[in-house]
C-alpha cells in the first residue's frame, strides 16, 4: 500500500469546506432507493451522475475523529476521515477484480499537526497492483490521479 500525502499551510476548517462543496451529498437511502430503481445501465448512470459533485466524487460516509477525541482532551486536534468515490469508477474496476469492492470508495483523512492540516490518501493502484489486471489497475491510476488532483487544488 502506497500512502499519498501533502501538507496545507489553510485552516483545518476551511479545507473541509473545500471538499464539501467539491463533492455530492445524495441522501443515502434516496440513492440507494434510485440506483435499485435503475433498470439498465444507463438509467443506472443517470441517477449516479445526478449524486456527483462537481470533482466526480460523492460523499459516502463521514467520520469526526476529532469530536471523539474531544471527549478526553479539550485540545485534541480536528481530525475527519471521508469515504468518497463515483459508483460508477468502482463498477469498473470490480468488473475486472471483485477484491476492488474491498477498496472502493476511498478514504480521505485530513487532519491537524503541529505543521499545517494533512491531507492523506491510500492509492487504488497501489492496492489494485498486486491482482496483475491491467485493465483495473488502469482504472486505478485513473482515480489516484482524480483524487490527488482534488486533494491538491483544495490543499492550495
């Protein structure tokens, strides 16, 4: 596993928000209500494409590590851990190696230290690699760049 990671000198707050506006927040139970709904792979599309922000990407889940570690001390720092992706990045993959469903969609952590708010990503191809399937580790590659491209224009 190849961990990828940069550093923002920006408030932990204000990349948080950058990623917010960056992604889509389909409400859960409608979306997966909708894609059940789909009866053919466009129609499928359609509802995905509907749930995307304007990186390509939706929010999943997301997780304030943070607000947990606050309960033990007033002075932890701001940490968020979000599991974002495109269903349709990840059908792609999973064609070609099941195991990619294990990996997808991805997490994003970003958190703060004493340097500045890290933003820190495990790369797909780096977990796909080890299958020797061309075809989903181009993929792979495909939304490492994606994901990376995102990471840094909000780092910025």
């Amino acid at each position: 596993m190849e961990r990828w990671s940069l550093r923002s000198s920006k408030p932990f707050q204000q990349i948080v928000a950058a990623l917010d506006a960056s992604i889509g927040h389909p409400d859960p139970a409608a979306f997966s209500k909708e894609t059940a709904a789909a009866k053919t792979a466009g129609e499928l599309e359609a509802v995905v494409q509907r749930a995307l922000g304007k990186s390509g990407f939706m929010q999943f889940a997301r997780y304030n590590l943070g607000d947990i570690l606050r309960k033990e001390s007033a002075h932890a720092p701001d940490i968020c851990r979000f599991v974002i992706g495109n269903p349709l990045i990840m059908k792609e993959m999973v064609k070609h190696v099941a195991d990619a469903g294990s990996y997808a969609p991805v997490t994003i952590l970003i958190d703060e230290r004493a340097d500045g708010v890290h933003l820190s990503y495990d790369r797909m191809a780096s977990l796909i690699g080890p299958y020797r399937n061309p075809a989903a580790l181009r993929v792979a590659k495909d939304l490492d760049s994606k994901v990376e491209t995102l990471l840094t224009e909000i780092a910025r």
